[in-house]
C-alpha cells in the first residue's frame, strides 16, 4: 500500500481506473491545479508522485525540479505522463529529472506495474533516517570517500547536539525528536544556501549529523548554522528554564543535576587535496576536535589548523 | 447557509489568495541571482496570506513542527529558499483585486506595525510574535471575501446601510465571525495557540484561554489603526475598545505619546511599499 499523488488534467482519472489503483490498496489524491498539489505534497508528501506533463503555465518542470532539488524530498520517484507524440519526439530529460515515463494512453495494468516497480526501486536506495528523510550512513561513507577521491578542496564537518540526553530525559522524545528534525532543515538550508548542490549533508543517527562543503565556505556556513540554531532553540526550551540559564535533568550515572541550555558543536575537518586518501582518518581527526570543541561552553565550530595527518 | 457547511468549506480550503502585485513582486525577487530567503521574507512578513501559508507549511506534520513556530523569520530559517521560492512561484491570487482587497492587506499591515511597537514597549520576549498575529488576526475576512465572495459582498453592504459592524452581519448571514473563522482555520493549519487565540478573540480579548495579553495587543492595534485611518477592515465603523482588556495593558499618557510618534514613522516607512503595490494593482 503506498500513498499516491495524481497531478494530471484527468488522465487515469476513470472511474474504473480509480478502483484499479484502490483495489490494489493504494491511497491516491487526484489533483488537476499544479499550483494547489503542490502545497500539500510539500506540507505532506506522498510515497510516489505522477504528473502530467504541459499542465497550466508549464508550472511542471518548476515543479519536479523544485522537488528534486529538495534534499528531503529528492527520492520520492516521480512518474511523468506524456502523450505518444513525445515518445516520438523524445524529451529533455535533463529539464525533466524524473524517474520515470509512462503514455497517456497506457494501459491501466501498466500503470499499476510502474508504480510497483518505482516503489520497489525506492525502497531500494534508501537508506535515509526515517526522522530527517536525510541520507544515513552509507550514503555519507560513499559521498565523503568520493570528495577524498575526486581531491575536491572540501571541508567534513561533524555536528552534534551537546546535552542531548538529558533534553531528551527532561522534554519528552517526541520533543527530542523534534530539536533533531531542526537541526536537520537547519543544515540543509544554509548549506544549500551557501553552496547549492556543491555541498553534500547526512545524519549518521540520533544527534549527530555530518556534511561537507568547499573548503572556503565551511567558516561563513558554521557561522549561519550556529547562529539559525540560537535563534531557534528557545523555542524547545521552557520560558523557566531559558530564564534560568539552565535545566535540571539526570546524568549517565542517574543523578540529578544542572546542564547547562542545549548547543551544537561542530567539529571542521578540513581535507586540502592529497591530506587525507581514506574516509576513516578524517574521521579520527573528528574525534580528537570534538572532545575541543565539546570542552568549549555554549554553541562553537572548531577547524583543524594541522597540516598533514 | 448553517455552520456545519461553512466548517465543510474551512476543512476543504487548500490555499488563499494574495494581491496579484505582492506575487509579482516575489516573483521578480525570486528571478533576481543575489536572492536570500531572509530577503524574500522581508516582503513576504508584510502580507498575511503568504505569511499565514508560510506558518502553515512548516507548522505541518512533513515538517514537523506542530504549533511550535510562530514568525516568519523562524519559518524561513526551517523551511529554506527552495521551499519558499516554490512557494511563490505557485501562489494562487484573486483574480479581479478590489480596492477593499488593499484596505484589508494595508489595515492588516498597520496593526502589524502597531502590536510590534507596543510589544516592544512593553517588554515582551518575542515581539515579532505579536506582530505576526496582528498581522493574521483578520484572515477570517480573507476567507469569506475569497470562499463565500457573495456573502461577503453582502456582509459589506448590510455592516454599512443598518451601521453594524462586520461581525454581527457576518454571525447573523453565516453563523460565525470572521475572528471565529480565522481561529477554526489557524487551528486546523496547526498553527501555534500563541497566534490562534489573538486571533479568535481580537474582539473580546479577555475571553481568550491564553495568552491574553497578545489578544489585547493586538485588540488595541486593531482599534488604534483604524482609528488613525490606516487602511480599512472593512466596515467604517471603529470597534469599541474592551475595558478589562485596556487594563491589561493601560499605556501612560506619555507611552501613548511615544506609541503614535513610532507608530507614524513607521506608517510613513510602509507607504512607499503600498503605493507601489496600489499602483501596480
């Protein structure tokens, strides 16, 4: 059972098209105004989206490369329906990023075959934390070793949220959930500000997160990100205890005590070309900084000015 | 018309639309290289369709901020450039712009304008907060001129000829006020209740279950930036200001003085930006 989009002027829109897709278990929102879906596919995404191609104002290559450029969003498959003329012709598939193509006048069987097969091709090639939608472990392995490879001047940058446990303890997990699920935009945003698709973020597990970005951008994005977090944190913490400047919680040991207000460390490993050759030492790097960066009190990046490993 | 077809209407409400001028504006922005979120969310802050659709995007449970976030810097920094250009770029607008459409989006803005000044003064932690809600406290009105357009016109019409005000046509033609149908709507856009209760009891702030002091600012905004003639909410008539509500936050005679001076600067500030929208429209 998957939750379905249908954007299209009324293609597979027939009754007995419509019972097809319900028969087979699946959720689907038919929608004919490009502009209206797309508000609530961003506010609340379906599993698979299917979009006519030539709807109103050509509002359709806006939309699918405003999906897929969107981190979170980017592996939600997109189907796009063309007439047979386009078939002939053929398209720019680089305008349209989609993954993949189906008639107008296919077969409602067809269809149903596609959106298996998309689904299936998903679920394969994600391995994205299911709180953040962001790429998990693999995926960062894979994206930091090719940087190290293809010698891009970037910097690897280790973000974690310091304090965490006892936030956790104290507010509640969905709370939790909730500081972490920010960071993430947090970090999507300014990098993809910053950098556009030249930087690369990833949430390794529970409050740590990792991305990469060139070199020369890793200061001025460390300085947003801390900055955007300040600004948002208080509004996950008690007016009592922004007011105090402290919560009260427990420790590992099971004792109550005072932490100090939540911040982020961030810990900047910068990779000059030839530094490091393997994803590991950078990561050995990371560690020694974060226990720097960690001793420092409040919200604080701390670069590697070593050369050579 | 009975109350339960008018909640069917609220509960299918997907978008609402803006003065054509402010989107194209946006939109030009958006074409513009140098472009910064913080910048689109300069011009966006001054409009309470596009401000309230923003609340509602990263108030949604994709986003995952359930009634937490309540400014439009906060939701900008959540939601990123892309989602706020998207945004713009398939914001629907009102098809014919009526001079009352400018009235209530330049009312709106005033007491905006005003609710951030006395926020300030009155030492409130977050006073883009209450400016936010002074800003959307008439999105009821945005939701009959544009769902029920005939009843709006009618509402318009009746508040003027028998000297009532909108609320007590609008009640009488459709059940609800327009501070009830903002709130039923801002509820189910999860906003904040910091921003749904000003909203739902900008006429009688003091009924509010919380946050009655942002009800009252904003109550007293409303009052005020009709007064000065700012705009216009609609009907011509100036509500009456709500005693207990006044004590609440009762400005000396000199905080008054200090209100109204800040309150015309920044009023004249803002007229370049609705001029060139009136003149754009």
């Amino acid at each position: 059972m998957a939750r379905l989009a249908l954007v299209t002027s009324n293609t597979f829109n027939r009754q007995d098209e419509r019972l097809c897709l319900e028969a087979k278990g699946h959720l689907v929102s038919y929608k004919q105004d490009v502009a209206r879906a797309l508000e609530t596919i961003l506010s609340d995404p379906p599993d698979l989206l299917i979009i006519e191609k030539g709807l109103e104002r050509n509002l359709d290559r806006e939309v699918i490369a405003a999906l897929k450029n969107n981190l979170q969003l980017a592996l939600m498959p997109i189907i796009l329906v063309v007439s047979e003329r386009d078939i002939a012709t053929g398209l720019d598939w680089d305008a349209y990023s989609v993954d993949d193509v189906i008639s107008s006048q296919a077969t409602i069987e067809e269809l149903l075959t596609r959106i298996e097969l998309s689904l299936a091709r998903a679920h394969r090639v994600a391995d994205n934390n299911p709180l953040t939608k962001l790429p998990g472990n693999s995926s960062i392995l894979k994206s930091i070793q090719n940087m190290l490879d293809e010698q891009a001047d970037h910097a690897v940058c280790y973000v974690d949220i310091d304090n965490f446990k006892p936030y956790n303890d104290k507010y509640g997990f969905s709370r939790g959930d909730e500081v972490i699920r920010m960071v993430g935009r947090i970090l999507v945003n300014v990098v993809q500000e910053h950098c556009g698709s030249n930087g690369f973020v990833g949430h390794v597990g529970g409050d740590d997160f990792v991305f990469h970005v060139p070199n020369n951008e890793a200061e001025p994005v460390c300085q947003d990100v801390i900055n955007n977090f300040n600004a948002l944190i208080p509004l996950f913490l008690d007016e009592d205890d922004i007011e105090a400047g402290y919560f009260t919680s427990t420790d590992r040991q099971g004792n109550e005590r005072r932490f100090p207000l939540t911040s982020l460390s961030i810990a900047v490993v910068p990779c000059e070309p030839g530094k490091y050759s393997h994803y590991g030492q950078v990561a050995a790097t990371a560690a020694k900084l974060k226990k720097k960066v960690k001793a420092l009190e409040g919200s604080n990046y701390f670069i590697d000015r070593r050369s050579g490993y | 018309m009975d109350k339960a077809e008018i909640r069917k209407r609220l509960n299918d409400i997907q978008s609402l639309p803006t003065l054509p001028p402010i989107v194209s504006k946006l939109n030009e922005m958006v074409a513009d290289e140098e472009i910064t979120a913080v910048k689109l969310g300069k011009v966006i802050e001054k409009d309470q369709v596009l401000t309230s659709k923003l609340l509602k995007m990263v108030n949604s449970s994709f986003f995952g901020f359930p009634q937490r976030i309540s400014t439009v810097s906060n939701a900008i920094v959540l939601l990123g450039f892309n989602v706020i250009k998207t945004l713009i770029v398939t914001s629907s607008i009102f098809e014919v712009m009526q001079a009352s459409d400018v009235g209530l989006f330049e009312h709106s803005l005033g007491c905006a304008t005003a609710c951030g000044i006395i926020a300030k003064l009155r030492q409130i932690k977050n006073p883009e907060e209450v400016s936010t809600a002074g800003l959307i406290h008439d999105l009821g009105k945005i939701v009959i001129r544009s769902e029920l357009p005939d009843e709006y016109e009618a509402i318009v019409e009746e508040a003027e000829e028998k000297g009532l005000y909108m609320r007590q046509v609008e009640k009488e033609r459709i059940g609800f006020g327009h501070g009830e149908i903002g709130g039923i709507l801002a509820r189910q856009w999860n906003l904040p209740e910091r921003l749904v209760f000003p909203i739902e009891y900008h006429h009688k702030p003091e009924q509010a279950p919380d946050f009655k002091e942002i009800a009252a600012i904003v109550h007293f905004s409303d009052i005020l930036i009709r007064a000065l003639g700012f705009g216009s909410g609609g009907d011509p008539w100036v509500p009456a200001l709500d005693h207990a509500a006044w004590e609440r936050i009762k400005l000396t005679k000199s905080q008054m003085k200090e209100v109204i001076a800040e309150l015309d600067e920044k009023l004249m500030e803002l007229q370049d930006f609705t001029l060139e929208i009136k003149l754009d429209g």
